[in-house]
C-alpha cells in the first residue's frame, strides 16, 4: 500500500485501526510492516497497538480527545474532572483525560495526550451518554450527575461537604438534582447517597444566596 492509498481510505477518519486496512485480498504482514515504517517517519502516530492517526499535515480531522479515549480502551467513558469541566461545573481545564469502566487502572501517554483509566464496577456502568463532541465525532461522556457520583466513588472520604466545596463547583443551578438523588439510590451506596444529599443542600444554598442578591 502507498501513502497516497492510505489517505484515501482513512483520511476522513479521526483515527483508525489496523483492521480497517486488512480488508480484501492483502498481506498482513506487510500492512502491519508499512504501517511501522509510517510511524517511525511521522506520517503517522500508534496510540497503542493496531490503533492509529494521521500526523499533520496529512490530518484532515483533529481527533478529539474524548473520541481518543473511548478507542484507547472499550467499554469505558469519559468521567470525574474531565466530565465536570465539560459539562462547565469546575472552573479548571483538565489537561489529563480520565476515563471509569470495568478496566484495569492505568495512565497511557500518547502523541496526542495523557488519558487515565480507573476501574469501578459493571453494576455502576451506567450514567453516561454518546454525545457529539466535535464535527462528526461523538463519544461516550458522564452526565454531570454520574461524573460527581463516580468521582466521591473513587476518592475515600470524599463524601463530606469540605471534600465537595474544595471542588469550587460551579453552576450548580445547572444539575438535575431529582436524576442525582436517583442515581444515588440505584447504585445503592450509602456513601453516594449522602453525596447527593449534600449536594442537593449546596445547590439550595447556592439558590438562596442569588434570590437575597
């Protein structure tokens, strides 16, 4: 396969698997051979094995972080400060991408940034949505809610008010405070469920506060 060739097959994708190349009658061995050749010249980045995206200036699409992580391992979503700080209730950008499934735990550095995984449980697998994030490209993010559920989930003591303060949440007028107190119930931890109560307060205090203004 020539370069030209590969930029007419993937080009409109973000990034690509190895799979994609191996239709049809072709030698494995010398796709997986070009493609190692491609890497070490800069035509192309390896996120992890049989994973891949063209390097500028041969991209035509900017992978978007979110969409990066969902493919670096399946089955997971975008969760905790990544979450909150896109769905705007932390102030802070995230430079780290942290992704929740039932996955082994573990940082995995790329060309195209840093992405964490945490492991929580099948039965907490839930809360999240396939949002579009970027023209054509969707991924699979917590809502705001679940995002705050998992983060306390993950984080021992973290259900306490200074814990949840110190997270200088913002626009909490924004949460859907019925949703959190339901998702508190269905994972059916007493910790998350203070969580919610607590935050459901702060929420409240957060109202008061800009009616008395």
């Amino acid at each position: 396969m020539k370069f030209p060739e590969l930029i007419s097959l993937v080009g409109d994708e973000p990034v690509f698997e190895t799979g994609l190349l191996l239709v049809g009658e072709v030698n494995p061995a010398q796709i997986r051979k070009q493609l190692s050749l491609w890497v070490q010249s800069g035509r192309i980045l390896q996120l992890r094995r049989g994973l891949y995206a063209l390097a500028p200036p041969y991209q035509k699409v900017k992978p978007h972080p979110f969409l990066i992580a969902n493919r670096l391992r399946l089955g997971t979503y975008v969760s905790l400060h990544s979450a909150l700080a896109h769905h705007n209730l932390i102030p802070e950008a995230v430079p780290v991408v942290t992704s929740v499934g039932h996955v082994r735990p573990g940082l995995i550095e790329t060309p195209l940034g840093t992405f964490f995984f945490r492991h929580i449980k099948t039965d907490l697998l839930w809360g999240y949505d396939d949002l579009l994030i970027a023209r054509s490209q969707q991924a699979f993010i917590a809502s705001a809610e679940k995002a705050l559920l998992d983060l306390v989930y993950l984080h021992p003591g973290a259900d306490i008010e200074p814990y949840l303060l110190g997270l200088r949440l913002q626009h909490l007028e924004e949460l859907d405070l019925p949703r959190l107190q339901r998702f508190a119930q269905l994972s059916n931890s007493p910790k998350l469920i203070r969580t919610a109560d607590i935050l459901v307060e702060m929420a409240h205090q957060e109202q008061s506060a800009y009616i008395d203004l």
